[in-house]
C-alpha cells in the first residue's frame, strides 16, 4: 500500500472565467492518519473535497487517489463519503438510507443488511433504524450518514462538516467513533470548521484560503516556530528584562517579552529547550527570585489558523470567498 | 445491477411515499369498474341497472367483445392513459430529475461507483416506472373486465403497457431536459404541459390538412368521374356547377399540398404522441369488424374538412388507409429519435455539470 491516501497535485478550478475556487491546490494524506482540512468559508474546501469525490470537474488534476486515478469505480467502491449539507430522501428509514449506500457502492445484500443493522448500531440509531428520516433531528441524520458513509467497509472517509448539528455529547461519541475508524487502519479525511475538535482528533493539517494551500503538516511541525518557554517568578520583572513586553521575533533563546500579572511576572523565551533554559533558571535563582512555574507552551491551532487568514502586509484577515 | 436494482427500488420507495401515487392507482381502478359497469345487450347498453336504447350500440350492431374494446380504446386509453393519468403521471413524476440534481443529493450519488450516464439514464427510466406501473393496472384490470362481462380473454391489451409507457417516455424526457436545465419541478411540469399543446396541436393540424388534401382529391375524382356521366342539356346548369367546383378543387390542389408538406415535415420531426396511441386502434381494433363505422358508408357526405360529392364512409375509409399506410418504424421511429436526441442533450448538461 502506498505511504499515501491522497496524493494530489496542482489541483485548480475556476467557475465561470472569474471565480477561482482552487490555484494550484496540492495535499498528501497518508494512509491510516486523520487529516483535518481547515479554512474559512469560501477557502476551497469543500471544493477540493468535491473534485476528490468526481462530484465537480477540475480544470487541471494530477495525482491519485488510494493508489488511482480520480474517479476509478474501484477507488470509489473504497471511499466513504459525507457531504455537507447531505439530504437523504426523508421517506426512508435510517436502514433504508444505509443500505441504498452500500448497495451504490456495490456491496452485496447480505452483507449490506448486515452491516446497516452494525453500524447504526455503532452511530447510537440502532432505536430508530426502522423509522422514516423525516421524524429524525439533524443530529440523528448526520449520525445516519455516517453510519452510510462506512457501509461499504472503505479505506478512505472523507467527511465535510460531520458534527455540523450535533450536540456536545454527540460531537464527543463522533470524536470517539473517528479515532475507532482510524484505529482499523482507515484514513479520514475530515473538513471542518471547529478548531477544537480537528486539534483533538487529526495528526496532521492543511490550512487553506482563497483557494490556496497555504501550510500543511503535524500540528507540531506547523506550530513549531512558535514554541516558547514561560518562566513565571514573582515580583517584578528581573532588572535585564528591561521590563520590555515587546512581542518582535527575536533569535532562538532570546527574551520574547515579560509581562506583569498581579504579583508575578511571566517571563517568555522563544526556541529555548529544557537545557537552554537552565541557565536561565540559574540567573533567577541567583537574584533570589521565586520561580513560580516553568512551562513550554506553544500556538494553539487558532493561533495558528488565525496567522493564516491574516494577511502579513496588512495586518487584517481576508476577506471570505474565492479569488476573483 | 446491484446498483440499477437499488435505484428502481429508492425510485418505487419514492413514490410510493407520495400520496398522488396511490390517488392515481385507486382513480385507475375506480375507471375500470366504472366501465365494467357498462354493459351491452340487444336493445342498447346499460349502466348500473339502468338500461339505454341505441341503435348504433347494441348486440345486434356490435359484439361484447368488441363494445368493451372499444371502451378500453376509447374511454381507457385515449382519455385517462392517453389523458388524465399521464397528466397525473407528470405531475408526480415530474420532480425525479429536480430532485436528482438537488445540492446534498446529488453528492451522494455521483461519489458512488457509477457513470454519470448510467445514473442519469437508470434515474430516468426509474421514472418511467410510475406510468408502467399504472398502464399495467390499468390492463390487467381491463383484462378480468372484458373478460368476464365481454367472455374475451385478450391478451392484445396488455400491447397498451409498452406502447403507453413509450407515449409517456416522449413526454417525459423532455419533462427530465427541462428539469435539468433549471433544476424546478414546477417549471419542468408547465413546460412539458405546454410542449405537449404544441405537439398536440402540430399533430392535430396535420390530421385537419391531410384530409382537406384527400377530400380535394376525392373531390376532384368525383367531379371528373360526375362530369364525364352528365349529359349535355338539359344538365347545363348541373355541368356548369360542377366545372367550377373542378375549377376550385384544382386550384385548392397546390395550397393543400404544400400545407400538408410543411406540417407532415415538423410533425415527422416530434414525437407522435397520438399515432402512438393510435398504435392500439389498430392492433385492438379490427376495422372491417366494426358495423357501427360501415353505417358510415350510408350516411351523406361530410360538410367540413371532407369532400361534397363523396360519401362519408368512403372517405373515411380512405383517410384511414393513408394514416395506416404510416409505418410503425415512422411512428415509433421517428418519435424515438427525438426522445433519443432530447436525452442526450439532457445527459450531455448532467455529465458535464459541477454540483
């Protein structure tokens, strides 16, 4: 099996002649990981997901996906799919709907009643599998979709928007129910906008806006060039801090800022390690400082999303859409 | 097939949930008992008790057999199949392709491991079902009727489930490239209503032209055959009548022949929706066993759209002739080839679309 799932390169579309959805897009999702797709409204997202699934027609595509080429009935035959803003037939029953999907998928009666009956189940609608979806809440229907989109027993899922109306409790059992899928060795595609719940479940990251890629990789690869050591002592800030809160990038090891809160100071070094920082340490014993708390702390992915979708020249976010 | 199966059985499920669906079955039934209801005995027919003298309808004229057929053609298939229950059909059938390109759906089937043309043509199909369905309940129905009140097992009658379906097949696909283009059940409907006036209206003009041509030309026989048997005087005035009717049938001639040109052209170009269902008079219906239409022949000659110096029943023998003289190939064909064309085009938008 190849190291990745999806393996595309310089995806584009435009719609129309203006309104260029994707430029150039390229991602690589390795096989068995959870891959969170991340960007604002109108990023490309949903798009790209779109061109994976033959759904929209690209412009211009190179690469696979599960080993072949886009839109191979045999990679289909082993991909689980979630859209958005999905709308199953509401005369069907829950068994109904996932049974119509395994059946698509070319899965064979017995085995599609079989594992319709499992699944939904595995989703918590084993209660309401023989009733219509029309009686379901939005919660239940996504729940239900998800239990479709692993009927045909796929290699790759690739859910948009899976908690989108799900309740707290809900959200935790999909997080659960993700995590499991992964643990027998699927990949998941998973685009969605809450940062949390990508942080909490994905290995790795693709970060897009206006229809470009803009970074991609572990959250800790991505987040690295902002790890930093806070050193807490109380008091004051020490005399050579300057009492500085300056916030500038400034070489590896050397005083990011300091800041006063109540009778402590928070002291932050940028790239600084556990050996790095003894020295440190030694100074502010030195001086008689009490250390309060040593921590290495890093940007959280909204930190991280947030520094994406602002544009470095100006200081604000872009604006939301495609390029035009 | 796996995938075929599961599509026509969504599209059953699908209309089985609407309410129009049953409404249209239980109509369906409704019209069968009401027409075996009728009956035909020596004096006239009867209804529901309440007996009716015809001279035209009655044993003597006119078989059982041959009275519940024609009630089957005329009342079952021209007026509900033929009518009331293809509109119904529309109107229940005329939201599956809306549907099928509808945001959310649409994913979820193009993301499976099917052509997009095999989907859109197995969707379409799965449409056709409903008039299918209806057609073939309509048939059988019709089949225990004639067959208990009229004692005819006629199986000929079940001819009506392909040829009504392919009469409804035209229809809709035009209902399916409407739908396609503007994704609204609504529109889809309308359109394909006012498609239908306009195919029906071709179609009937070019009956109404045909035999104005025949009459002219049965006229212009008749008058030249009454000419060449009228004396010279005392029949002056009869002569002189007559050469200028000759003279008016001659110069009619040129105008019918280039009217009937025209609307036979556009009418060969759309599809037949009544000589398709005029497909089951002809096979159902034996003409030289109908002694209610050879009373024709007697009757006098037919005042509009039919020649003055010809019997009716003459002239009505031949504008059947000519009609029937219209092979199936250029029926069926023909109609066949612009539904062909009108999918295709349909298909054509559906593959190359982004949803």
């Amino acid at each position: 099996m190849s190291e990745f799932a999806v393996d595309l390169a310089d995806v584009r579309k435009t719609y129309g002649r203006k309104v260029r959805a994707l430029q150039g897009v390229s991602i690589q999702v390795r096989s068995g990981e959870i891959f969170g797709l991340l960007g604002p409204n109108g990023a490309g997202k949903s798009t790209l997901v779109k061109v994976m699934m033959t759904i929209v027609r690209p412009d211009c595509l190179r690469g696979t996906v599960l080993n072949r080429a886009i839109g191979d009935p045999v990679a289909l035959e082993r991909i689980g799919y979630l859209p958005e803003h999905h709308r199953f037939p509401t005369y069907l029953t829950g068994r109904q709907v996932v049974e119509f999907s395994a059946a698509m998928s070319n899965v064979d009666r017995r085995t599609r009643k079989q594992r319709a009956g499992e699944l939904l189940d595995r989703v918590g609608m084993g209660d309401w599998k023989d009733r219509p979806l029309g009686s379901y809440s939005k919660g239940m229907r996504q729940r239900t979709g998800l239990a479709a989109a692993l009927v045909n027993d796929p290699q790759l899922v690739v859910l948009d928007e899976p908690t989108d109306g799900v309740d707290p409790v809900g959200r935790r059992e999909i997080r659960d129910l993700l995590i499991g899928i992964r643990d027998e060795g699927r990949t998941v595609l998973l685009n969605s906008h809450l940062l949390s719940e990508i942080e909490s479940v994905c290995a790795r990251v693709a970060i897009m806006v206006q229809g470009r890629l803009v970074s991609q990789g572990t959250i800790d690869e991505l987040t690295a060039s902002s790890r930093r050591y806070e050193i807490v002592v109380e008091g004051s800030p020490p005399a050579w801090c300057d009492g500085a809160a300056t916030v500038q990038p400034i070489p590896p090891g050397q005083l990011l800022g300091a800041g006063v809160t109540g009778s402590a100071s928070r002291l932050i070094f940028l790239g600084l390690d556990a050996i790095g920082a003894q020295p440190i340490l030694d100074r502010l014993r030195a001086e008689n400082r009490t250390i309060v708390a040593v921590q290495t702390v890093r940007e959280s992915l909204e930190d991280l999303f947030m520094r994406a979708v602002t544009d470095p020249n100006t200081g604000l976010i872009y604006r939301p859409g495609a390029e035009r | 097939m796996t995938q075929t199966l599961a599509i026509f059985i969504a599209a059953y499920r699908e209309l089985s949930a609407r309410r129009l669906f049953w409404l249209a079955l239980g109509i369906t039934l409704l019209s069968v008992g009401l027409f075996s209801s009728l009956g035909i005995n020596e004096t006239g027919v009867s209804f529901l008790g309440w007996s009716f003298e015809s001279p035209f309808f009655n044993t003597n004229t006119t078989s059982p057999e041959t009275f519940y057929k024609l009630l089957f053609i005329n009342f079952g298939v021209d007026w509900w199949l033929g009518l009331l229950s293809t509109l119904l059909a529309l109107v229940t059938t005329c939201g599956i392709v809306p549907d099928l390109v509808a945001p959310g759906s649409v994913d979820l089937l193009l993301a499976k491991p099917i052509s997009r043309r095999r989907l859109f043509l197995t969707k379409y199909c799965s449409g056709l079902l409903f008039a299918a369905l209806q057609v073939l309940l309509f048939s059988t129905a019709s089949f225990i009727a004639i067959g208990i009140r009229g004692n005819a097992w006629e199986w000929t009658l079940f001819a009506a489930v392909p040829i009504v379906t392919l009469f409804y097949s035209f229809l809709f696909s035009i209902c399916a490239l409407v739908g396609m283009i503007t994704r609204s059940s609504v529109a889809s409907l309308i359109l394909t209503l006012v498609a239908w006036s306009v195919i029906f209206t071709i179609g009937f003009s070019e009956t109404l032209v045909n035999r104005g041509r025949i009459a002219n030309e049965m006229e212009q026989v008749a008058i030249e055959a009454a000419l060449a048997s009228t004396k010279e005087p005392p029949d002056e005035d009869a002569r002189e009548s007559l050469t200028e009717a000759l003279s008016q049938a001659n110069e009619q001639e040129a105008t019918w022949q280039r009217g009937h040109f025209w609307l036979f052209g556009i009418k060969t170009i759309l599809p037949k929706t009544t000589d398709t269902l005029a497909l089951l008079d002809r096979w159902l219906i034996d003409s030289a066993a109908m002694p209610a239409r050879d009373k024709e022949s007697t009757r006098g000659p037919q005042e509009i759209f039919g020649p003055r110096h010809v019997k009716r029943g003459e002239f009505e023998r031949r504008v059947t002739e000519e009609e029937h003289s219209r092979s199936i190939w250029w029926v069926l064909g023909t109609s066949l080839l612009f539904e062909g064309a009108v999918l295709a085009a349909a298909t054509a938008i559906f593959v190359r679309r982004d949803y």
